[in-house]
C-alpha cells in the first residue's frame, strides 16, 4: 500500500497527502532552481528527515527506557552542490533538555542512539553528515 499521494499542481508545486492520516503537505522548488519557494522543496524535506529522524528515534529510546525528555529543539541547513545538483551537507544541531536525575552517561547513549537513525543509514555515503547535539 502507498504511503502518499501526490498530484503535480504545476508551476513546480505539489500537494502531497499522508495517506494514513490525510495530513497535507506542498512541495515547491526553491528559488535558486526556478521555484517560488513557498513552501518546503523537496530536497528541503530530504534534509528535515535527518534531523526529525534523529529526534524521534531519541524519543522513542526515552519512552521504551520510562523517563521524558523535557524539550528538544533543532536547527537543519542543507547545503546543496552542483555537477549534479544534489544534496551535499546536512547539518542538525540539535538541543535537547534532560530532566534531572537520569544516569550519567545518558548523553552518551542518546548521541548513539542519534546516529542510527533510519534516516541516517539510508542517505548515500557521499552526503555528509554534521550533526551537533547539546544538553542542558
């Protein structure tokens, strides 16, 4: 079964439906490649994946192991490269706030736990990875 459901709106939009849930997001290409830019374009949302990827993955460890994270926030640049244009850098910095009273390696295991992501391990090798966490 299809995971979504896109239709080609023209002048380089597209609306695309989550199936499950019918939640609706537009794609357009940027304005460096002959977009609008009024919305996320698609190598926008490659390089969003990491980045919530990572945070969800981070999520659903501290849900398994009992304990709540109390806020995380997150900045994601993609930086793209020409001959072939394509994706060359992600970098997501990513700020997480532990509650008190955690081990004291939790740091450790949750920056491990970041790196195998699905989205990580299914990006090609030859896009970089730049990935920053920090605690509080």
């Amino acid at each position: 079964m299809a995971t979504a459901s896109t239709k080609y709106l023209g002048q380089l939009r597209c609306s695309n439906i989550h199936l499950q849930s019918g939640t609706e997001i537009f794609t357009d290409a940027p304005t460096d490649n002959k977009g609008m830019g009024s919305a996320f374009s698609p190598t926008d949302l490659c390089a969003l994946s990491l980045t919530t990827c990572i945070i969800t993955t981070i999520g659903i460890y501290a849900q398994t192991k009992g304990f709540k994270i109390t806020e995380i926030t997150a900045d994601t640049t993609k930086h793209m490269a020409s001959d072939p244009r394509r994706i060359s850098k992600i970098s997501s910095h990513i700020h997480i706030n532990l509650p008190t009273g955690l081990p004291e390696n939790i740091q450790e295991i949750l920056i491990r736990v970041a790196n195998t992501c699905p989205v990580a391990r299914s990006l090609h090798p030859d896009i970089e990875k730049d990935l920053v966490i920090t605690f509080s």
